[in-house]
C-alpha cells in the first residue's frame, strides 16, 4: 500500500483528491476510492494507520478539532452547498486529466 497521510489530509483545491467529500449525511460523494484505501489501510496496513492517525491528530491541532474521542477518525470535507448530489458526484469522480478524443482514439 501507498497510502501517503499528506495526500488525504492536505487542502489541495481540488475534487478529486485530498479528503473524501460528504454531504451533511456523511454519505461519500467523492472520494470512494480513497474511503476504500482507508479501510484497506487499517486492516492490512496497521503501520501506515497508525502514521495516518498520527498526521491526523497534528491536522487536528492546526484546525482546533478535539478528535481525542473520536475511535477511528477520518478528515473528510463536508459539501454544504444546496446542489444536485447526483451531478455533483458525477463532476466530482471525472478525471481531470484530460482524455483523448474517439478520432484520437
């Protein structure tokens, strides 16, 4: 496993990367492949857990969260915006990198 903590814990202004997004009933709007690695993480990885839990609780003490008793905290963003969360999905899970075109293809 590759997990790097600073990947999900950095702002990086982007959808598809950093923190997972939820909406205000923490369902994952975007970022189910890095929920996944998460899990994945803690139970294969405990060492690369524990480094995550351990960036985390520094992440914390930068935002004046108390995570202390939280069993298991993950960041994650929350969408507060009134939007559609299908078509947000949608724009938050496509790739920005840019594809080539079926001509190209």
């Amino acid at each position: 496993s590759e997990l790097s903590p600073d990947a999900l814990l950095e702002d990086l202004h982007q959808l598809d990367r950093g923190a997972m997004i939820v909406g205000n009933d923490m369902v994952v709007e975007s970022g189910n492949g890095r929920t996944l690695a998460l899990a994945m993480t803690k139970a294969d990885y405990p060492d690369k857990w524990v480094a995550y839990q351990s960036a985390l609780k520094i992440k914390a003490d930068e935002l004046g969260l108390d995570i202390t008793n939280i069993e298991d905290p993950v960041l994650v963003r929350e969408r507060i915006s009134d939007l559609a969360r299908v078509k947000f999905s949608e724009e938050a899970n496509e790739s920005a990198i840019m594809r080539m075109t079926e001509l190209e293809t």
